[in-house]
C-alpha cells in the first residue's frame, strides 16, 4: 500500500471550524481545485489523504477509529468494493439523487458518480465511420486492423463485463475470441497509443477513454500527442439495444465518518453545477448532470447515450470478464 502525500489535521479544542478527511485515489491536481472551492464558500476545511491504491485496505484497517470522511476513487469496481467490504454508510438526499441518474449511484445511496469516461471507438479518418456497435468489433471485416490495450486493464474489463450484461458470458467468450482475431498487434499499451498506431497504419479502428482525446488534442500532451489526436475521428459505439457504455469517478460516505453532515455537504456540491463545471474543463470527463455541458472537444463527438444498465450490475461481471479473457488468451 502506498500513498503520495499526507494533509490530516486534527481540529482544535473547542469552538474549531467545521472540517471533513477525504481520502481520495485521483489526482491532486484534479480534486484541488474542488477542495479550494469548496473550502472557500463554506468555511469547511477540507483535510486530504492522496493514495496512490490501497484505499479499501487503508480504511479497513483502521477499523471503527479511521478518521475517513469521504471515499473517492476512480472505477465502478473499487466504489463496489468499498461497498462489499463494508467500508461505506448510505446516503439519501435529494440533491444527489437529482443529480446523478440512477444507473449511475448505488440503489442504497452508498456511493454515487461525479463524472464519466465513455469507451469509445478510435477510427482512421479515411474510414468515414459515423456509427458503430460494440459487437462489431468480432466482424471479419476488421480482421488484422483492431488495436485495444490489455483485457485485464480494468478500462477493458469493464467493457467486457458490460458485454456480459447484456449477451451473458458464452456471447461474450465468442465475441472474444473474434476480437483477438481481429487484432493487429499484441494486446498491449495504453489508450493513447491506439491513437498513435492509427496515425502509424498499424490498425484502422480502436477502443479507448474519450478523455484520452481531450488530454492529446488539447496540447497537454505535447505537439506528438496532438499529432495523434488530428489522426483519428470519435465515434460514440453503444450495445445494440443500448448505448455506450461508461465507466466513472465517483464517492462514498465512510462508514464510521465522525464528519458526517460535513462530507454529505461536500458530496453534494461535487455533483453541483459549478463543480460539474470544473471536472469538464480539467480533465475532459462527461458531467454526470445532464445540464451541464462537456468540454468542446469532448463535445463535438456527438451526443453521449449512456448505457442504462446499472453500473452496479455491470461490477459484479468484472472477474467473470477477467476469466473469459484468460480462457481465450487475449492477451497472448
């Protein structure tokens, strides 16, 4: 277990402000900003444990003295886990339930999404693709021209576990088996080296996050990045009979928060307008609020149709995914 930096201070004796202990996996870069909003218009001082991994197991161990407030991470598997192991307290406000959709929060109010990240299709521009569906990606029509980083990236596995939902698993392992076929190199790398194979003529389609395209587009990863970004267009894929599926950022109430009403406050002004506002334009995630617009970048792939299977349905497919993805080697 390992953790990138430490800011807990314990309140003073005795007419102390409001304060709340967030223990949280993005990054600093990220939540700082929401933090220093927040703290400024309330007055509530927001103390930061920043891990690195390890939150269920830092939490756990501290058992019913952990000063844990909030919980907030990335993938809808680590918020179930949080949930499984019992680290988490339900929350009903309507605040919440108003603005986060109800596939995209726990049905009991343990945990709820901030923002999204939608799995999207990379496509050489010379294709001319406007639509596409995630079972298209068995076709032999594409054999030899599909680049996708690991099956056991949890970006991946989620995305198979969708496709369990809604094909169950002997659909799923045969879908499988006709997208490694299709592969035009070792499944490997990251998201954004899909883009750069495209531009390099190695595949002509590819599956990745679409904040991905926002990070190399906009510049912030350098002039090489944005090379790879003009290379490809974003196609919005969904489920035939769905839509597309997302994965999320999202927080939980600790289970024995001593700053209860504290962190609910916090959770509340997360799904905001003026915090949705901030996610959009730092890190090019979807807002959870439908009145709240992506960036433009984000923006211009069309409109976003998210899935309505339940996220939590989704998670509890995540080890069947991982073992469908053994079985026919897909990473071999």
């Amino acid at each position: 277990m390992a953790w990138v930096a430490v800011v807990l201070v314990s309140s003073a004796a005795g007419g102390a402000a409001a304060e709340l202990n967030l223990y949280t996996t993005r990054e600093p870069g990220l939540v700082q900003p929401l933090i220093d909003a927040f703290q400024a218009s309330t007055g509530t001082k927001v103390n930061t444990i920043f891990l690195k991994d390890g939150l269920a197991e830092r939490v756990a161990s501290e058992g019913i003295n952990s000063p844990a407030d909030m919980l907030m991470t990335v993938d809808v598997g680590r918020l179930v886990e949080l949930v499984d192991k019992g680290l988490t307290q339900p929350v009903r406000s309507p605040a919440l339930d108003g603005a986060v959709p109800p596939q995209l929060r726990d049905p009991e109010g343990h945990w709820f999404a901030l923002s999204l990240r939608a799995r999207v299709l990379y496509a050489a521009k010379g294709l001319g693709l406007t639509r596409f569906a995630y079972e298209e990606l068995a076709s032999p029509k594409w054999k030899g021209k599909v680049c996708i980083r690991s099956a056991q990236h949890p970006y991946n596995t989620a995305l198979i576990a969708s496709f369990i939902a809604h094909h169950g698993a002997d659909e799923t392992k045969t879908w499988l088996e006709g997208l490694k076929a299709n592969l035009a190199r070792k499944a490997a790398g990251g998201d954004r080296e899909v883009a750069r194979d495209i531009m390099g003529g190695i595949c002509d389609i590819g599956i990745a996050n679409s904040y991905y395209v926002g990070l190399m587009a906009s510049g912030k990863g350098g002039p090489e990045q944005q090379a790879w970004a003009k290379a490809i267009k974003v196609v919005l894929p969904t489920f035939e009979n769905g839509g597309t599926q997302v994965n999320v950022s999202g927080a939980a109430i600790a289970k024995n928060a001593p700053n209860r009403a504290q962190a609910i406050a916090f959770l509340e002004y997360l799904v905001s307008k003026d915090a949705q506002k901030t996610y959009a334009e730092a890190n090019f995630e979807y807002p959870v609020r439908a009145d709240v617009a992506p960036d433009p970048i984000i923006a211009a792939f069309g409109e976003l149709k998210v899935d309505p299977t339940p996220l939590t349905k989704i998670a509890r497919f995540r080890m069947e995914a991982s073992r469908l993805a053994e079985q026919v080697g897909f990473d071999n």
